[in-house]
C-alpha cells in the first residue's frame, strides 16, 4: 500500500503582486526606464489609451462587483432623487439668502420639497432595519448616488440604523464628494455613467425615487423601460411626491397620447410618505411568494 502522497502546492506561478514588488528592486537602465517595460496593468498611461476602452469598461463592471460580493450583498434597495432638495432644516436659509424674486420662489419650492429627505432617510432607516433572512446575505441594502441631498438622507438612515450603505459616485465637471454617511469600504467610483447605472440596477429589488432633475428622470425612464420591454423582471418602484411627478412628466397624458399603453401605469406606484412605500415593497414580495421581512 503506497503512503499518501502531500497536498500539492496552490500555486506555481508567481501572483501579481509578487512580480510587482520584484520589478521594483530592478536596477534602473534606459530600458527597464522605458514606459514600454512597465508591466501592462501597472501602465496607467496605457491603461487611458483610446482603444483600451473596453477594458476600463470591465473594470468599471468587475471592480464593485467582486466588493459587493465579499460584502454577502445580495439585494438592494436604490434611491433616486435630487441632489439639490435640502434637508428640512437648511430650507429656510436658501431662501434667506435667495438674491431676487425668481430665485426665491425656486427656494420656496426646494422647501416644498425638503419634507422628502426626511422620507427617505427614514425609508433607509426602516429597510435597513430589517432582521436578516440569512446570516450570510445581506438584503435591501441601502443604495444611493453617494453625493448631497436625497442620496445624503438615504446613506443617512442606513447609517441611524447601524447599518452599510452603498454609494455610487461618478467624477463629474463640478466637484462631487461622497456625503459623510456611506460606508467607505462600499463607496464607488465611476468614469462611465453606463456601468453605474448597471449596478445600481443589477442587484435592484425596489427603487424609490423623489423627485429630482434630469439625472433622476433619466434613472427612472430608462428604469421603466427595462421592465416595460421585459429586459428586467418587474419589482416594486415607488415614486415620492404625485404631485411632483403629475406636474413634471404627466403619465396620464402619455397613455391619452397613446404612447404608453394604461398598464403601463402599473410598472410604478405612487406615493408619499415611507411607511407607505415599505408597505407596498413588503406586499408586493409576499404576494410573490416571498417574504420582505
């Protein structure tokens, strides 16, 4: 009888980080200098060629992508919504300080408006207050855009709770930081706003959305059209503020035009206060056989 044999060793090639440290303690000469040597991943001036497009794409995909699964996140709850509509609290110096009429009656509607950071924070706080279904997954985690406002008040009630939130930042024209209340071991950053859209999707199970300007629209519709074409399975999307959404899109008026059908309506429910939205989140899981709680 022959003895067992030792377990073999993992590896035989050297991993990455090995020849990375290794090309550091190379003698310098005119070729080890030149960008050329440089190990290709180490190479950011060729890693931001033209071409190399696609393979920032991958990276933009793979990089949350492996995080989130270390992290055990297995669903999310997304939050759409304004950058600009300030906390109740801040309401009143924007108008304070408000420079002539037109600028004050825009003040005067952001305070109309406030009350919906106060809703979602504490739809954050509840979703994230959750009992776990799994000691190894972690469901309806908090996820928003990461910078002011609407995407503050999310990250914020998540955090009230004693719990991680997602941010999904992009670098844009202007300065955007991530708000103080996501968690940093799950705060992102993208180049291409196509792969952040992916991901705030990929891992969706319901989406809120307030109200807000053209990025927000822009999320919601191509949202809807996802689960209207059937590219996504249909799941619970609850908009904050009829009014608001009457005013600026007018659904009714697109089903009497005839460029959306009437259940189309159904893709979407409205409302107004966060109680009411969990409530709708929850019956619409257990009513698919599974439960939210």
């Amino acid at each position: 009888m022959t003895e067992p044999i030792s377990t073999p060793p993992e590896r035989l090639f050297p991993d990455a980080r090995t020849d990375v440290q290794s090309a550091r303690l190379e003698t310098i000469t005119p070729q080890t200098a030149s960008p050329a040597y440089q190990l290709a991943f180490q190479d950011k001036d060729f890693l931001l060629r033209e071409d190399l497009r696609p393979v920032r794409f991958q990276l933009e995909l793979l990089k949350p992508e492996l995080l989130l699964d270390e992290a055990g996140i297995k669903s999310t709850l997304v939050f759409y919504g304004s950058a600009r509509i300030p906390a109740p609290d801040e309401a009143d110096a924007l108008i304070a300080v408000a420079p002539n009429p037109t600028a004050r009656a825009i003040a005067e509607r952001l305070k109309a408006n406030a009350r919906y950071y106060d809703e979602a924070r504490k739809l954050a706080f509840i979703a994230s207050s959750q009992p776990p279904l799994d000691q190894n997954e972690r469901h309806y985690v908090v996820c928003s855009g990461g910078g002011p406002s609407i995407m503050e008040a999310a990250n914020r009630g998540a955090a009230e709770a004693g719990q991680q939130s997602i941010g999904l930042n992009i670098v844009l024209a202007h300065e955007q930081v991530p708000n103080s209340y996501v968690t940093p071991e799950l705060s992102f950053r993208f180049h291409y706003f196509a792969l952040r859209k992916m991901h705030f999707l990929m891992r969706a199970r319901a989406v809120a959305v307030f109200p807000g300007g053209f990025g927000t629209l822009d999320e919601l519709m191509e949202l809807l059209t996802l689960v209207q074409t059937g590219k996504m399975e249909a799941l619970p999307i609850v908009l904050f503020g009829k009014a608001f959404w009457d005013r600026i899109v007018g659904f009714d008026a697109l089903v009497e035009e005839g460029v959306i059908s009437p259940d189309d309506l159904n893709l979407f429910r409205m409302v107004e206060t966060a109680d009411e939205a969990w409530a709708y989140i929850a019956d619409f899981y257990e009513s698919d056989g599974a439960d939210c709680n």
